[in-house]
C-alpha cells in the first residue's frame, strides 16, 4: 500500500441528492475511499445539485449521514456537519459553482466548440419525428451552429432565450475509452448530435457540470455506475474541446437482485439508511458490497477496511451484473456481528431492545452470559428483539396458544414439580447442565416424556409451547423469576 501522500490519485464520489443512498452508490463510494487510501491519494466528495427541481437539502444530509455512517470518511467535500467546504477545490456543491460553468461555455463558444441555439421546442419536436420516423436515434443537427457569434449575441440582447450547445464534428470518428473495468470500449461519435451544455433556462446539465468540475477538481480516476457509460462520449468530447486530460475511467458493474433484475425497492430494502434500521453493521455493509463487482486476491470472504484498503486494486473489478443476495449479507452480518467484543455489542443492540420496551438485568456479568449465549443465533442486532423478549421482566403472560398444553391431565403436576425443583435449587442461577438434570428430576417423578414433559416446562417459562430453546433462556433466568412465571402458569390453571 502506497504510504507516502499521492497527490496525483485523486477520486470523487458525485451523488445527487434526490433521495437516499443506494446500495450501488454506497458500493462506488466505497471502491473509491479504498481506493484513495490504499493509493495514498485523495477522496473527494461533490454534491450534483444542479437538478433544482428533485435535489433537496434533506437527501444531501441524508447520505452525508448514511456516508459517514459507513465510515467512508472523504478528504474534501462538504463538511458532514456544518456543511462547510473542506479542501482547496471548492465549493463542493454543483449549485453553488453555476458560474464556473457559465464561464467555461464562454470559453467553449470563443473557441468554436459551442454555439447558442434558438431551436424552439416545435423545431426540436420535428426533429425527433423525423428521426423516428426513418428509423433512427435522435440526433440534434442544430441550424444555428454556423451562424455567426455576432447574430447570437444581437438576439440575446433583444432578449431572446437560447440553450448552449456542443457543436459535434461533423467528421465521423471513434472515441475509444479503455475502460478500468470493461476494457476498450469504441463510440463511433455520431452517436451523438450537438448536444446541450447549458439549457435556455441557464441551467447546466450533468455532462457539462461533471467535466468542468473533474478538470477543475483535478479528478485523475472516475468510478462510476455503468449507466454512466453512455454519457461517456459526450464528455470526452468536452474535454477534447477543452485541451484537458480525461481521466481514467471505470464503469462499475450493474447490481441485480435474485431474480436478476435491476436491483430496485421492488427486491426490499436497498438504502443504507434501512440496512442500518434493520441492524446490520455498517463494517458487514461495506463488506457485502465490496464483494458486489469485486473480489479478494487472498480469496477472502469476510474482511475488515484494513483488508479491503490493503488488497484493493484498480484491475480486480469485474464487469459482469452483481447478484445482490440478502441471506449472503446475512450471513456476512453474522460473522462481523460475532467477531464484535461483548461491550461493544451491547451497546450497538440496547437501543434495539429499549426501542422494543425490553428491560433485562443490568449486570455486566450476565450481559456478557447471555451474548454468549445468543450471539450464534444472531444475524442482525434487531434479531435480538425477539432473542431477548422472553428474557425481559414483568412481562411474562400464560398467552392462549398454551391452553391446550395446560389440559393435558399430567401438565399440573409437571408444573408443580418443576416449580418445586426450582425452588429448591442452590444457587440463584441453572447451569444448562443444572436444567437439564431438573428436566430428568420431573420426567421421573411424574413418569411422562416426550411432549408431555417438555411443553409443559416450556410454558412455565415461556407461556407457550414453542419458541427459543429452553437450555438457552432458563441459565439466563434469575431463580426467582422461574419460580415466579411457574407460579402465575399454576394459578392460572386453578
Ligand atoms: N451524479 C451522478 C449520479 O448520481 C454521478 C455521475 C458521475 O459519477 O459521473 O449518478
């Protein structure tokens, strides 16, 4: 890993705030962080708010949190909490720069590369008939691209609204990108026509903002989204026409879910913001979705920041569609969630059970036996809402479904001797070895077995006849609660 400060690797992550982080956003703001540490290079984060009508302030801080709740920590961008700009390239945010880029479309129409357009929207329309009409793609051929500056410039004054063009060489030729991920890839350059760099209501568009801001950012390696690729030929046209160095680009791989579609709302949750409501762990999040496009040269499955910084590459992405599959993430949750030291496992699921209403002992003692105990049955920290409930106090209830268990004609007395042995237990707590034993001590005096023995004691513990296991939870039971939930079972059946 590069140590010494790369001031020449330099990435950005470009999100736009119309609504929350996607996992596929996540995933690409995570190879790039990786990657500016493991190149010793910089991170930069910039905010593509130039749409006015969906970007709102609410989603810039709603992934700003969910970033920084990944611990994907950028070098520029905005601060995550004041918002402030950090770093020599601001301002970060695209709706704060609109006159750099009417600046830069000066620049482009002195050249030649650009050219105001007056075409109405009907002429547009017309257009675009024409085009499907004879069967191909829209392509923009713009009557005003050779006219003269001075004309444009007489119109505007009287007051006239007009867009900005791109004016695409007429000369077919190829662009050929050589992608870090998928390799060359060649775009015959009248797929385009003269494209819009500035719309007649002033507002830049997306390929436009993103060169301008990479060149003046000093981007050197831009990862991004695959559905990015087609805007790809426009902007190295752009950067042609500027006389700047396109960067190295990598169009990462599409996410799909299990069914092979588009990953979507449609397939669950696909924000960081749910992932972290449903009590995954933003180290498992960062994991699973390296893992979505990427692989570990050691063959690693499970591994920490420091391992993915550490084996990360610019070369090892893969092309093909990413299956995004939930029971992997679970599992991957799992085995982060128990490589976590009790303490701090306690505290990432105490807001889960307090957010549930489940009050357990506060003794580190017997926090620390009971995540022994339930740690292997946890995928997520809100698997222990459900793990923890029948552990909590004053809340046990005889529930309904245990009335059929309770008519049996031996259940009485498998209570009553099971309250009696527990009563008459030693010490304050029972070994699972200790329940086990009691279990026999009642199945002997009162000559039953099977179910008959079983769900009877499960109800005196549980209040029902299904659920957690019972060499689990009764080790994790003060005596004098056992003793007092086989009491209300009895009095209830009086
Ligand atoms: N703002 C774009 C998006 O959110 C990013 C495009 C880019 O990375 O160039 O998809």
């Amino acid at each position: 890993m590069a140590s010494s400060t790369n001031s020449a690797f330099r990435v950005r992550f470009a999100p736009s705030p119309t609504g929350y982080l996607h996992v596929g956003g996540a995933r690409t703001a995570l190879y790039c962080y990786l990657l500016a540490r493991h190149m010793g290079g910089a991170f930069v984060l910039r905010i593509e708010d130039t749409d006015e009508e969906r970007s709102t302030e609410e989603s810039m801080r709603m992934q700003i949190a969910d970033l920084e709740w990944l611990g994907l920590r950028w070098d520029e961008g905005p601060h995550p909490q004041t918002l402030k700009d950090l770093g020599p390239h601001g301002p970060y945010r695209q709706s704060q720069r609109k006159h750099l880029y009417q600046d830069y479309a000066q620049r482009l129409i002195k050249s030649g590369h650009a050219f105001y357009c007056f075409m109405t929207d009907e002429e547009l329309e017309q257009q675009r008939k024409q085009a499907e009409a004879s069967g191909q793609a829209q392509q923009i051929l713009s009557p005003y691209r050779d006219r003269a500056l001075s004309e444009a410039q007489a119109r505007l004054a009287r007051g006239e609204k007009a867009a900005i063009r791109f004016k695409v060489n007429p000369v077919k030729r190829d662009y050929v990108l050589n992608d870090l991920v998928r390799g060359e890839v060649v775009f015959p350059s009248d797929m385009v026509g003269d494209f819009v760099l500035i719309r007649s209501s002033g507002m830049p568009v997306y390929n436009f903002c993103c060169v301008i801001d990479d060149v003046l950012m000093q981007i050197s390696h831009v990862y991004r989204a695959e559905e990015h690729l087609s805007n790809t030929l426009r902007q190295m046209m752009i950067y042609e026409a500027l006389g700047a160095k396109l960067p190295q680009f990598g169009h990462l791989s599409i996410i799909l879910g299990p069914d092979k579609q588009k990953l979507s709302k449609r397939h669950g949750a696909t924000s960081c913001n749910e992932y972290r409501l449903n009590g995954y762990l933003p180290q498992a999040i960062n994991n699973f979705i390296a893992m979505l496009g990427w692989s570990s040269p050691k063959g690693q499955e499970i591994m920490s920041m420091a391992e993915m910084t550490e084996q990360i590459s610019l070369d090892r992405f893969n092309s093909s569609p990413a299956v995004f599959d939930d029971q992997k993430l679970k599992w991957v949750n799992a085995s982060h969630l128990r490589a976590l030291p009790d303490d701090e496992l306690w505290t990432l699921i105490q807001p889960f059970l307090e957010s549930a209403g489940i009050k357990v002992p506060s003794d580190t003692g017997w926090r620390h036996r009971a995540l022994e105990l339930m740690k292997p049955y946890m995928s997520t920290l809100a698997d222990s809402v459900e793990l923890f409930k029948p552990l909590a106090r004053g809340s046990f209830q005889v529930l309904p479904e245990a009335q059929e268990t309770l008519a049996w004609e031996s259940s009485r007395a498998v209570v009553g001797k099971w309250m009696e042995i527990i009563q008459g237990h030693p010490k304050a707590h029972l070994s699972e070895e200790e329940f086990n034993a009691a279990q026999e001590q009642v199945k002997s005096s009162c000559q039953v077995k099977g179910k008959f023995l079983f769900m009877p004691i499960r109800v005196a513990v549980l209040g029902k006849p299904h659920g957690a296991e019972l060499k689990i939870l009764v080790p994790l039971l003060d005596k004098s609660e056992l003793v007092a939930r086989a009491q209300t079972v009895l009095n209830g059946m009086a």
